[in-house]
C-alpha cells in the first residue's frame, strides 16, 4: 500500500508515493525543476488566460519508480491529450516511463508525445521517441534551453499548434516555424570591481530565468566577504563545445585562480573522459564542485545518505570525471509555494549558510596556498597507522609508504620548501627511526615526548563552537575533553616530526579500546579528542596550507557521518576541515579513493601498482616438478625405476603437506587412483608456476628496476582488450598454435599439433598448457627486449632463443599492430608514470589542477588507467550492472550450482556473499549479477543505451535448476556509492520469492509463504564502516569463534530494503543465515591476493563465522577468481590459502622483493601473517604446516631473522608473538616443540631489542 502525495511534486518521506493531479490537456513532465517554476511564474504574469487548466507539471523525480509512473498514467490522464517529458540525460535516466508513455500515446490516436533533451548532444537519440517531427522537436528543445519569458511564450505556441493540428499521422500539416530568442551564453552576473584574487563561479541560467537567484547571490556575497572577487557566469551546460570556450577564454582573461561550478554532469563524455577535460585542463586551476540537494534541507538533516541517488550521479560521479572536488551542499530544494494552475509544487533553492561558509573557506585556503611563495608554504604529510603497534606504521596498499615520503620531501627540498637545517634522512629506514624516537600511537611509546600539545585551553575553544548533536555523540563515549583519558598535562599529545615548515604526523589512534569490548562492537564508534586534536591544531596552531594522507588508506574518511554532502557534524567534517588534501592512491581500488573525495574532499594522486610476476617454483616445489617430470617420462618407456620414484614423489608429497597426499609412505600402493593424484599434482603445480605475485613494492615517483619494469609491462600487455589480443595470445596465433595461453587451464594437456610445433620452435618437452605458457613468457620477455631496444640478458637456453616467426615480423615494412601498440602507446605510458606522479604532486601542492583519469586493475585490460598521476574516476553507476558483467556472473553462477551439487550431490538452494564497491566499481557489477544469475532473474537493457532498465525472472524451465536464495552482505562503500544497485537488489528478492513455484525449486519462495516476508540484503549501520573483526582480532579479546561471529553479527545486522535507509534487524540476519549452505567470495583481480588486506577475513571470514553463530551448519567456503574473464575458477577457501602461501608468502622472490623495501617490506610480512591468522581464527581453514612452514622460512631463517631485528623488530616480535598465539589457541595445533623453543628465545631476543629504542636510532 503507498501513499499519495499530499501535494503533486511535493516532498515525502515515501520513496514510493503515488501522485494523484488533476487531468488537463497537456502534462509537462521535466527533469528540472527550474522549468516548472519559470512556467508558473510565466503564467502569473501574463494576462492571457488561455492556459489556465489546460496545462499540469510535474517533476521527474516523483515518478521515479514503475508503480508511480504506472499509477500516474492510469490516473491523472483522463483529459491528456499531449504528454511533454523533458530529460537531463539520455534515455536511461527514464527508460521506464518513456515506454510507458509511447505506449500511452500509441492507445488513442488523438494522443501525442513530445520528447525533448535538455542537452544538445542528446537531441538525436531522444527527440525521436515522440511522435512529433525531428525538426519541431529540435526547435522546442531549443526554446527551453534558451529559457526566458520570449521563448517561453513561442514554446506554448507550439504546444497549441500540436493542440490544434489534426491528429492524423500522415504529416500533411507542416509544423511551424519557431525561432527561438538568443541570450548570451556564457552571460556574466555581478561582476564587480574590486579588489581580491578572482574566483570563477559558473550558474545554470535556468536559475535566472526561473528567478532562483537567492543562494546565488548567497554565494557571491559570501565569497567577498573572504576577500575573494567572484566572476560569476550563467551558461546553459558545459555540455555545448562552443560554451567551453567561451567559459575558457573568459575566465583565462580575468585569471581566475580557481572555479566554483554548480552544474551537474561532466564537461566531456564517460567514453572520453580518459583522453583529459579540455575546459579545465587549459585553465589548469582547481574546480571545486558545490552540491545543492533536490529534497529539502530537513530530510537531509535526517538522512545518513545525504544525497540522493540521482543527486549522487548528476553532482558527484559524473562530475569525477572532470577532476573536480567535491565540497558541500550550498543549497537546499525547497517548496516554495503550491501552483494552482499547473497542480504542482514550485520549489527554489535556499541556501546554506553553513555548506557555502565552507566552500568559501575551502576555496580561500587554495588561494592561500596558490599566493604563498614555496619557502613559506606549511604542509603536512599524515602517514596511517593500524593496527597501534610500532611495527604497523606507514599503511600504505602496494606502497613503499616511507620511500614515498621520503621522496615526497626530497621533492620538496628541491622546490625550494623550507624543509629545516638539518639534513633530510638518508633513506626510509632512517626517516622511520626518527618517527619511532618519539611518541607514537603504540602505548608502549607513552613515555617518550611528543612532537608538541595542543593546549587543553585552545581546544576547548573550538569544541564550544561545534554543533550540540556532534558534541553529545562524542562525550557519551569519550567524556567532555578536560576528562579525556588520552589528555595530557599540557594539553592533547601530537605525535610525528617536524622538517621546518613541513610535518610528518602519525594519523591519531581511531579509539578502539580493547578493554571496552562495547567499542569493538559498536560500527558508529566516534573519534576521540586527541584524534581532532591533532586535526585542529594543524588548523589552528600549526596554520597547515594543505595535507597529504600518504597512501591507501588513513582513517578520517571512514568516520561516521553522512554518506556524502556532510554536515559540520559529520566526524570526516569535524577532523579535517577546509583544508585542501593530497591523496596518493593505488590505480586499482577507485571504490577508496572515492571515499576519500566524496568524504574528505580528496584530490587523488593515482599511483602504479607494485612490480607484478609470475611466481614460478621454488625449493621444493621445483623439486617436485622435477621428479615429476622424471616419473612421467620413466612411466611411458616402462622403466623399471617407476616404483623407486612413486615412492620418492609420496613422500617428498607428504614432507610439502600437499592437498589430498598420502598420510604415509606405505599408502601408496594402497591409491587405486594413483595416477588421478599425479595428474592433480601436476595440474596443481602449474597453477602454483603462473600465479602472479607482487615483487615489491611502489616508490611513489619511482619506477621500478627495469626487469621489474618489463616484466610489469609484459603483465599488462598479457591481457586481450576488445578486439586487441593478448600478447602471449598474439604469440600464439604468429607461431600457427592452436593453444590459447591466456584464456586455456594451466593443468590442460596441450594437443599433438601444438607440441609438435613448439618442439620444432626449439621449445623444450611441453606436455601441458602451463608448459606453453612458461615458453610464451620467455618468448615475450625477449621479443620486448628487442621491440624496445632494452638490454639483453644472455643465456646459453636455446629454448629461450627468439623464435623464428617472431623474427619474422622485423623484417616486413611496418610491425604487427599489438606490437606497433606496445611501442608507440602502453610502453610510453607506462614510462611516464613516475615522472607524472612527481609532477602531479607537485602541480597540487602548488594549488594547481591535477587532471582526471581512469580507474582499474591494468592486468585486467585497464591499460588506459597509465600513465598514472592522475585524480581519478570510478563508474558510471546508471549503467550497473554492465552486460558483460552479466555475462561473468551468469557464467560463475552456474560454474558455483554445478561445482556444489558435484561435491555434495544435492543442489545448492541457500548462499551468502559479500559484496564490495571497490570491486563493483573495476568490474562492472560482477556480484551483483552472479546474485541474480543465482536467483533465476536477469537484466534488461535499454536500448541505445545499455543500461539496465528492468529485470524479468528466467523460468525454471530455462533454469533447469533450483532458484538459490542470496544474502548479500555489503560493504558500506557499497551501500553508499550504489543506491541504485541496493533497489534492484530487492526487486529482484521480492520477484522471487512471490513466485508460486515448488517449495524444492525455489526456497525463497518457500521460506516466504511459510515463515513469512524474508530479509536478504544487509550492511553495517547507517553513517557506518567494517566488518568488525580487526581490532577484536588485534586486541585478542577474544576466546572462541563464536566471539568473532558475534561481533560480525553485531556491526552487520541493518537490513536495507531497497535503499540506502538502514533498519536494525539482529533477528532477520540470523533467520537469513541460519539456512546458509555455501559462504562465497568473488576476487576480480590478481593485482593483491587474500593475504594482502584484512578485508577479505573481515568480510568472508567473519560471514562464515557468523553463519555458525547464527545457528547454522558449519558452510562450505568457496572463492571465486575471475580474474580471467575467459577462464573462470571457483574452488575452496582452503586451496585458495595454499595457493597464496606457496606461491607468494614461501616464495624467496618475494620474501627478496620485501627485504629491498625495508622497515615496510617487514610491516608487510607481518600484515600477511596476521591475515592469515585472522583467517584461521574465523574460518579454521588454515592447516597446520603453514604456520610451521613460515616460522623457518621467515623467522628462524638466519638472513630473514637479521632483516628484520634491523629494520623493523617491532614486526619481528608481533610476528613470533602471532605464532605462538596461534599454538596457544590451537590453531596451530601441533606445533614443534623446537619450533616454538626457536621462536620463544626470537621472541626474547626482539624483545630486548625493542626495549632498546630498536636498535634504530642508537
């Protein structure tokens, strides 16, 4: 049951309320409210009454959902004779209603449709979905665009002249001739002379037309009372080439310093976005991006989503692509009175004096920092920190954290910043020793001094100005500030060291006290004092010009508050303030990095991944394949020595733990399927070889050692884009082979044809696809080498020789076009990625423009996210899920039915899953197709478009299978930057489960009609973040896995119905978990691995967890690879674990790679442990040989050992304090007693060593 509005185009609390207006001749539906208040005002004063109850208005937005539009047609078009829908956008943003209304019109004869865009690119694809004439229509479009009361008066001359016209279709009747009025596009507004640096600021002219001008001329004023001289110009959009230069050339004339837009959408494209934004490029300045919400300001003071859906994609995202800054909500919609004549509210803009106080103050502090000379300017540089232990300084994903800052401040040295009299340090080991002399988060660090206090006094002062709510939220946790544990007798501590005029500062503590287990249960814990203090007093004492969080990620745009367009008591708001902000970033997490430009007002620096390669073998894997190789050959001459070596592969198989081995030497003769065993082994070994792994880590600035580098490139170019092959799948096909070496199973036998082939390239025995593989990879290492004019290694292997086919392709007048690629375009690219971080870098901290680019994981065919240095975008959230995410998913859903009812002979009726916005941003939606894949509901797409427009059930007789029932756990990223997605998701839900189909065949449905309505979709709470298990797993609060399932249940029990508004519901969780048979997760990239964050236990382990808590059966445990969009893999949780400690975590290559990067490579190694323990805590998946295996080969290795007491000792004893936890626990349940006597004395040993300041600065 929905409810009516009481007022037709009014706001209401009811996403789903139906409109009910009176009938008329003409309905004018607009995307923008500014047109239906520039026609009431039109018609009140003029003096002919020809329209009065002929013509009805109403905005889009109340017809967003089916049932409304559905509601409104059938009910309020009575006396319609002509239905006029003006769209911002193309036909995806009303797909829906626009068939609706064709199909109106098409009902009655006399009935006409006149679609029209609000933007000229959108004409032709638009204009003809109407039934009106191309030209008319183009016409019409035009007179609103022009705006004004002239063309207002011609446009309602074409509505009578459609009135008036026989509706017969023949076309007999020409149209009129409508000219329409010319205004000045741009028009400046105010320009005012006086002095103060000048400031663009760019208004829709719709806003003066409609007589909207009150938060405009808010905003001007504000700007002149900081001293600012704004430039304001009205244009029609950014949209229109001939409006850019204009906009361009006007402002390169008043040199502006930096531009405040209030219009929606981008200024280019999505599909050209990666090639730069011209308009903002050539001014080469900041754009700062104010938001004005379509809902009233008291829904958003309520709401923790802060902007709406369509809000959130015309003022956020799209904007993204043209790099601007997101800053704050300037304005509200708000009814300004109820329209007698067109039936409608008529709503204005009223402004905010708090949102546009700070946008004002944001863009003075770019001035500020533009006009100050470098040898003046105040920088900080905040490295993170968690968990709070010494030996977990610097976080930073994929990045060498203290390098980069360390090169941060070298850069800075030479640009003449003042960086002090004494000399910077050597390298990121000593930059490291002196953060660690003094005080730092680590409890243990309390009794050395800080860098400096904030006073209480001058805190206090500003805590007084904060809103009361902000306030009560804080002290109800932390108490008022003069009681505040972390005080200090003079004031609150700031821990970090100082170069001159630049500090480096350890990001405060976020406050989880292990003590207080309510803290590690609560999602919306707020920050601590000292955490804004040290904040404040970069405001205020240290009177910092700008700030750089080095590396993903800190912590201050994940604190509680709104989603985006926050209020000042939004902690995010509270923390950092107006401040402009720095942030380098990993090119491949675009979900992140959005939280911190829609949170905290980030510029992102886009950095490259670490150096990327296969993991090959090593020690006794290489072993093994060896006598592998040796048994095969024996088996097919018949030798004799078969026996003697199955008894050496047993037991070299029982001394690796290797999955499925014999338990004993003896077993062997016992195997009926010996040979089965040997094939998976081999299968087994060949997926181990080609892992890819990271090397090291990146330098920001830097690139990698030139093998490291090509290698990188190799890894890039391996993957196929479009109709462009692989380069390994380009090598292939030139050597006339059949195999395809991206898309085939490493463990495939390779076919006669294709060894034959090989063996006459001089390739050695190749049996499998993976031995192909390994050629290919030498094959392309040396044809690059060559391409690019690189150094060659030499080596006496012929097989490693450069074949003659690919010698070949020099030898004719131009290269082949993969190649001609490689050269004159990835290579480049790849090239200039260090210089461009550097330079963007500096760009911004000199307040100057860093310029957009794309997002993703390069191995996966995002070449184009290179060179990196860039303020990146993510997605275009209207086109989710994409249909090749569809294909994806549909394909790993039925892999996933097939696999389970395989292992466990019955079907798979009940799952949960995770799902992440990082990864649905690189991917398109894979998650949230393989959902519905899973359900039996696919998309349907628009179209011209392509975006998902609707969804329609897949009968059982085409399913050929059960419906699955699904329950999404989302990440609150997520829930955040995909409300869109969160309304499909529960279409989808309701479709299925009101389905009168077999209780067998669909248990949703089942489960509905017999316990009644089901819940599936869940998150953290409102304004929340996490999975809540890190610091329960960091404190050790914890006895059983029933704890870690509870605090999962606890920070995930908010069900989501189709929106971003949470309601708490413990018991609807467990009822959803209790049935749970399979517990999933889907990693879409090979770029990091399970082992390289905390996020993959929070999110699957912690699921897994609380399915038992819940009172579930123990799951099953799956992970999914789709990392090969071509070569799907889903397998257990336990084998994924095996995988990545063999390949990556015993692997020398990169134990080698860690030890280059110093105090971070140790930090490194033990995050990777912890993880995995994490891991075991909550899922018990981790055997016990890995803990043994990474004891000798980490800890008790006598190199690794003396790496790590001296750079990093504090991770040295976490990790030997981790193992012995570990067989405390009994999750290492068989521990050595010389293993744990070896670690004990490590333990001791660190320990003395840590005593004594580390032995790092003494």
């Amino acid at each position: 049951m929905h409810r009516l509005t009481s007022l037709p185009g009014g706001d209401t609390d009811d996403p789903v309320a139906y409109v009910e207006q009176p009938s008329a001749e003409v309905l004018f539906l607009s995307s923008a409210s500014t047109d239906l208040s520039a026609l009431a005002g039109f018609l009140e004063g003029s003096p002919s009454k020809e329209w009065d109850g002929r013509i009805r208005a109403l905005p889009l937005d109340a017809l967003n959902h089916p049932a409304q539009i559905d509601h409104y047609l059938s009910n309020c078009t009575s006396l319609t004779r002509l239905i006029v829908v003006r769209l911002l956008g193309g036909r995806g943003h009303w797909s829906y209603g626009l068939d609706q209304c064709s199909l109106w019109e098409s009902a009655r004869t006399e009935r006409r449709l006149l679609v029209l865009a609000g933007t000229a690119d959108q004409d032709r694809e638009l204009h003809s979905l109407g039934s009106l004439p191309e030209g008319f229509c183009d016409a019409m479009a035009l007179l609103l665009r022009e705006g004004g009361a002239d063309n207002l008066d011609i446009w309602l001359s074409g509505l009578r002249w459609i009135l008036e016209s026989d509706p017969d279709r023949s076309g007999s009747q020409a149209p009129p001739l409508l000219t329409a009025v010319p205004t000045p596009d741009p028009d400046p507004y105010d320009w005012q002379e006086e002095s103060g640096t000048r400031v663009g600021v760019l208004l829709y002219r719709a806003h003066r037309q409609s007589g909207d001008l009150l938060w405009c001329d808010a905003l001007l004023n504000v700007l002149r009372q900081r001293g600012l001289s704004p430039r304001a110009l009205w244009v029609s959009s950014l949209r229109d080439a001939a409006v850019q230069e204009a906009v361009q050339r006007m402002f390169s004339h008043q040199q502006v310093a930096l531009v405040i837009t209030t219009t929606s959408f981008a200024s280019v494209q999505f599909s050209e976005a990666g090639l730069g934004a011209p308009l903002w490029d050539g001014l080469d300045c900041p754009v700062l991006q104010l938001l004005s919400s379509s809902r009233p300001r008291s829904s958003w003071l309520s709401s923790f989503q802060g902007l709406d859906p369509i809000d959130l994609s015309l003022q956020v995202v799209l904007p993204e692509l043209d790099g601007r800054i997101t800053t704050r909500i300037g304005a509200f919609r708000e009814v300004l009175k109820a329209d007698d004549r067109l039936c409608t509210a008529v709503k204005r803009l009223e402004p905010d004096s708090a949102g546009i106080n700070w946008i004002a103050d944001h863009a003075l502090a770019w001035v500020d920092l533009q006009t100050t000379g470098a040898s003046e300017r105040r920088l900080t540089l905040l490295l993170a920190n968690y968990p709070v232990r010494n030996g977990r300084l610097a976080n930073g994903v994929g990045l060498d954290t203290p390098a980069s800052c360390l090169n941060i401040l070298r850069w800075l040295q030479d640009e003449g910043f003042d960086l002090g009299r004494q000399p910077l340090p050597q390298d990121s080991d000593a930059l490291m020793a002196m953060i660690l002399a003094g005080r730092t988060n680590d409890p243990e660090s309390h009794l050395r001094p800080p860098l400096t206090h904030l006073p209480l006094e001058t805190y206090l002062s500003w805590w007084s100005t904060l809103p009361q709510s902000a306030r009560d939220v804080i002290e109800r946790r932390w108490g008022q500030p003069r009681s505040a544990e972390d005080l200090d007798a003079d004031g609150f501590a700031i821990h970090g060291i100082r170069f001159g005029k630049v500090t480096v500062l350890v990001q405060p503590s976020r406050g989880y006290d292990p003590e207080q287990l309510s803290d590690l249960h609560s999602p919306d814990l707020p920050p601590p004092h000292r955490y804004l203090a040290q904040y404040l007093w970069l405001r205020l004492v240290e009177r910092c010009q700008l700030m750089i969080h080095v590396g993903k990620h800190g912590s201050a745009e994940w604190l509680p508050g709104k989603s985006v367009g926050l209020s000042a008591s939004c902690a995010p708001s509270l923390a950092l303030g107006p401040i402009p902000h720095l942030y380098p970033f990993i090119v491949n997490d675009p979900g992140e990095g959005s939280q911190a430009k829609r949170r905290g007002h980030a510029v992102i620096i886009d950095h490259l991944t670490p150096p990327l390669g296969r993991a090959g073998l090593h020690g006794s894997l290489l072993s093994l394949e060896s006598l592998l190789d040796e048994y095969i050959e024996a088996r097919q001459l018949g030798a004799s020595r078969c026996r003697a070596l199955e008894q050496q592969l047993s037991a070299l198989l029982v001394e690796l733990d290797w999955p499925g081995r014999p338990e004993t030497l003896d077993a062997v003769s016992e195997f009926s399927h010996w040979s089965a065993t040997l094939e998976q082994v081999e299968t087994y070994l060949c997926e181990l070889k080609e892992a890819q792994i990271r090397t090291g880590l990146h330098r920001l600035g830097e690139l990698p050692s030139s093998t490291s580098l090509l290698e990188l490139l190799i890894a890039i170019a391996r993957a196929p884009v479009a109709d462009r092959p692989g380069l390994t799948q380009w090598i292939a096909r030139e050597c006339k082979l059949s195999v395809d070496p991206w898309g085939d199973e490493d463990g495939l036998l390779l076919v006669d044809h294709d060894r034959t082939v090989l063996r006459a390239l001089g390739a050695p025995a190749c049996r499998r696809v993976s031995d192909a593989v390994e050629w290919f990879e030498g094959q392309a290492q040396r044809l690059l080498q060559r391409l690019l004019g690189l150094e060659l290694e030499a080596s006496g292997d012929a097989s490693f020789a450069l074949a003659d086919p690919l010698i070949r392709v020099f030898e004719g007048p131009s290269l082949p076009a993969p190649l001609e690629f490689i050269r004159t375009d990835l290579w480049p690219r790849l090239q200039h990625c260090g210089t461009r971080e550097r330079d963007a870098l500096l760009a911004g901290i000199s307040g100057r423009r860093v310029s957009s680019g794309p997002s993703g994981a390069p191995t996966r065919g995002r070449d184009d996210v290179l060179p990196t240095g860039r303020n990146f975008y993510s997605v275009d959230l209207r086109g989710l899920p994409t249909e090749a995410a569809w294909d994806l998913g549909r394909r790993s859903a039925e892999q996933l039915v097939e696999l389970y009812e395989l292992e466990h002979g019955e079907p798979l009726r009940h799952l949960a899953l995770s799902v992440w916005g990082t990864a649905t941003m690189r991917n398109g939606g894979e998650d949230i197709a393989q959902m519905f894949a899973l359900l039996g509901v696919r998309p349907v797409w628009d179209g011209p478009t392509r975006r998902m427009v609707d969804l329609e059930l897949i009968p059982l007789t085409l399913l050929e299978r059960p419906r699955v029932d699904v329950t999404l756990r989302m990440s609150g990223l997520f829930r955040d930057a995909f409300p869109q997605l969160l309304g499909w998701v529960n279409r989808a839900l309701t479709l299925v489960a009101g389905l009168n189909e077999p209780d067998s065949e669909n248990p949703l449905a089942h489960l509905t009609r017999s316990e009644g309505p089901q819940s599936r979709l869940f998150g953290s709470a409102p304004g929340a973040y996490g999975a809540g298990l890190q610091a329960l797993i960091d404190s050790g609060q914890w006895e059983r896995r029933s704890d870690l399932g509870e605090a999962y249940l606890a920070w995930s029990s908010w069900r989501y119905d189709g929106d971003a508004v949470g309601h708490a519901d413990r018991i609807g969780l467990e009822q959803a978990l209790r049935s749970v048979q399979v517990v999933i997760h889907n990693q879409d990239n090979r770029e990091h691995d399970l082992l390289d964050s905390d996020d993959y236990y929070q999110f699957q382990g912690g699921l897994a967890a609380a399915v038992e808590q819940a009172g579930g059966q123990t799951p099953s445990l799956l992970f999914a690879d789709h990392s090969r969009r071509e070569r799907l893999r889903i397998h257990g949780l336990e084998r994924e674990i095996d995988k990545v400690v063999r390949s990556r975590l015993l692997n020398p290559r990169w134990i080698e790679g860690m030890q280059r990067h110093g105090y971070k490579g140790a930090f490194e190694m033990a995050a990777s442990l912890d993880y995995l323990f994490a891991y075991d805590a909550t899922t018990g998946a981790v055997p016990d040989w890995c803990y043994a295996q990474i004891a000798e080969h980490w800890l008790l290795d006598d190199d690794v050992q003396a790496f790590l007491q001296r750079v990093n000792p504090w991770a040295l004893r976490d990790m030997a304090e981790r193992l012995l936890e570990a067989s405390h626990r009994k999750l290492w349940s068989n521990a050595d007693d010389s293993l744990l006597k070896g670690i004990k004395a490590l333990l001791l040993a660190a320990e003395r060593r840590v005593e004594c300041g580390g032995g790092l600065y003494e």
